[in-house]
C-alpha cells in the first residue's frame, strides 16, 4: 500500500493515538505495560497475534535496550511500516517526556498532592489488573505441555528468588536450553513476523552511532553519545539503566535532583528511560533550552534498542525454519510467562497492594475485566475515579 495513501496515513494516526493514550496512562514499569499492549493491541485490536506478541517479547528481554518500548515499536512497524514505529514510539514516549522536563523545571511543586496521589495509586492498581490478565492469557497459549508449564514456573521462581539486574537473561539463555535438547515441544511452524526493510543498514547505523561517539567533544553531542551508549549496554530495563545515566551528569546535576529524578521515573507513566529526559534538561547549562537538551538525551537512550529491535528481527525470522531455533522458541515463549509472573510479584504487585481495599479492587477490576472485557480506557475512568473518591476519606 502506498506510503501516502489517506488508508496508510490513518492507521500511521491510529498508531500514534493509541500508544500516546497508553503513554498517558500506563503506570507499572515495563511488565505492566507489556500487559496493556497485550489487552489493547492483541486482545482488543487484533493488530498481530499472540505468537508473534510473545516472540517480539521474547527478543526484546535477548536485545538491550528499553523492552516495552522496543515491543511497542515492533507493534507499530507491524501496523504501519517505519512510519507506525516511529508514531508508536514518540505517542508512548510523549507524555512521560513532558511530565519529566516539567518536573526538571518546577522541581517538587507537584509532589504531595493528594489527589494526584490518589489517582496514581489507583492506575497502579490497574497495573496489577492489566499484568494478571496477560499472564493468563499467555499461560493458555504458551504453557500447554507439562515442559513448558516447568519452563515457566521455574523462570517466575528464578526471578522472585534471584532478582539482580541479568536474572531475565539467565532464565531465557536457559529457555533455549531446554528449546535445543527438547525438540518435540514447540509445533511445526513458528508464525511470521513482518521483514523488515535495510535491516542491515540499521545494524550497521547502532554499531557506527555507539563508537563514532567516542569522538566529539562538543556538550550536547557528547551528552548523545553517553546517553546512547548507555542505552546499547543496558539488558534488564528502566531499574538497569536509572543508576547508569545518573552516573554520566553527577557532575552537573545536584544529588537531589538526581534522586528526585530517580523517583519520578519510576511514578511517571510510560517508559522508565525517559529519566533521560529529566537529566538532559537537568544538564542543559544556564541560557541554554532544557527541551532541546532532554530531546536530545530521550532521544539517543531510545535510538539504539529501537534500532537493535529492527536489526534483529530479520535474523530471528531467518532462523525460524530450524527445528531446534522454533523448539527455542516455544520455550522462550514460556520464559516470558514466567517473567511476567515474576513482575507481576515483584514490583508490581508488592509496591502496589498496600491494603485490603486495594486488594478488594483488583479483584473486581480483574473479574470485570475477565467477564466483560471493557476498553483500557474505561478501565482507566474507572480506576481513577476510585482514586480520586478514596482520597477524601
């Protein structure tokens, strides 16, 4: 279909609509909202199946890089080619960039705000309810034989147990592992996923960008080049990368602006790497424009992964005729299971459940969701109404 058909142009829109109201509104951490992409995406949307969700995850956890937000640009080049990538990754990225560029400039302003409080804890709530969901659902389709359903309980375990920075690479290095020496446990086929396009090119592009860094000397080029090769070194997500950025500007930023910014990432919605943004603006020197200089750090933490994720995805397509590669997968497939009932533990549901009440809501929100199967966004009305009313009493 033609790039610049009024058809093409739409679903590029529709990309972009979607992911900026899940960037608005997904709060959790990465697992939380693979879970909100499964509901929206795959569940309500139908734009690709479960087969081809639990590989894009299974590559993003293999790949550094940010997980969830290379998941979602996976989903919208599916949707829309390059141009849905790109919509799916500044809608999601958007609203968390805003929210952390304006507390780099009004600091704490915003903090201790009970209703704002309120409505927070009520979306983290949501979280728990979204992840649930998707850990049943991936649990039907993924864990059927007995082998799988060890594969992924003892990935959970491995992770709840052991939870340092590569536990995810561990459990799936051993996935495959299990894929290789037990063949028969994954089915003839693995469904495809899109070809991408150059993927050669984007490659040979992450590889140049990381070295070719190493050589300016300029301010904010060399705030790019750190921030970028931060993000092609990290594996295990936004909790990985916090301490790595914060490293590169201590001397520029104060320790508690580091701190708060260090908090916000983690009570923002949307992608935990956008704490580049709040340290970029953070760094920018007096006179300078703290926009530019957050776009500049959001921009290169993200380049990288995204890039990887298009890279990689031919390989992985290329390797799927191999009986043993579509054995790994199916175990990989499990793996991802287990790491998303890992997250669902921890931290989702530990820093989220902190009385009976919050626990009587997401079981009704969980049952709502089951039976009724509503839209996230009445799913987000509701739970933020909850939020607000609970914060008068």
């Amino acid at each position: 279909m033609p790039h610049n058909s009024p058809s093409y142009l739409k679903r590029v829109l529709d990309v972009f609509a979607a992911f900026f109201l899940l960037g608005f509104t997904s709060f959790g951490g990465p697992a939380a909202h693979l879970g909100y992409f499964n509901q929206e995406f795959i569940k309500l949307k139908k734009w690709a199946t479960e087969s081809q969700y639990a590989q894009w995850v299974a590559l993003s956890q293999i790949v550094p890089g940010p997980g969830s937000s290379q998941v979602g640009f996976a989903l919208g080049y599916h949707r829309a080619g390059f141009a849905g990538g790109l919509a799916a990754f500044v809608g999601f990225t958007l609203p968390s960039f805003i929210l952390m560029v304006l507390l780099a400039k009004f600091g704490e302003a915003w903090q201790g705000s009970v209703l704002f409080n309120g409505a927070v804890h009520s979306l983290k709530l949501l979280a728990v309810v979204v992840v649930a969901d998707a850990c049943v659902s991936m649990w039907r389709s993924f864990c059927q034989a007995r082998i799988m359903v060890f594969v992924a309980l003892f990935s959970a375990m491995f992770i709840v147990f052991y939870p340092f920075g590569f536990a995810s690479l561990i459990v799936l290095f051993m996935a495959v592992c299990v894929g290789v020496f037990v063949p028969s446990i994954m089915s003839n086929t693995v469904e495809a996923l899109p070809k991408v396009r150059f993927a050669w090119l984007f490659l040979i592009l992450a590889v140049s960008l990381f070295f070719i860094g190493f050589f300016f000397t300029d301010a904010l080029i060399s705030l790019f080049a750190d921030f970028y090769q931060a993000g092609a070194l990290v594996f295990g997500g936004g909790h990985v990368v916090l301490p790595m950025l914060s490293a590169f500007v201590s001397d520029t930023v104060t320790e508690s602006n580091l701190l708060l910014g260090y908090a916000a990432a983690q009570a923002v919605p949307g992608p935990m790497f956008t704490m580049a943004s709040f340290l970029g603006a953070s760094a920018a020197p007096d006179g300078e424009n703290i926009w530019v200089w957050a776009g500049v750090a959001t921009l290169a933490v993200f380049s990288s992964g995204l890039l990887i994720m298009l890279s990689a995805q031919n390989a992985w397509q290329g390797l799927s005729t191999n009986v043993r590669f579509r054995s790994s997968v199916g175990s990989l497939n499990a793996a991802v299971v287990g790491i998303l009932i890992a997250a669902l533990y921890h931290p989702i549901g530990t820093s989220s459940l902190m009385s009976w009440v919050d626990v009587v809501m997401v079981v009704i929100g969980f049952t709502w969701l089951k039976c009724k199967r509503p839209s996230i966004f009445m799913l987000i009305i509701a739970f933020v109404l909850f939020g607000l009313a609970r914060s008068y009493f």
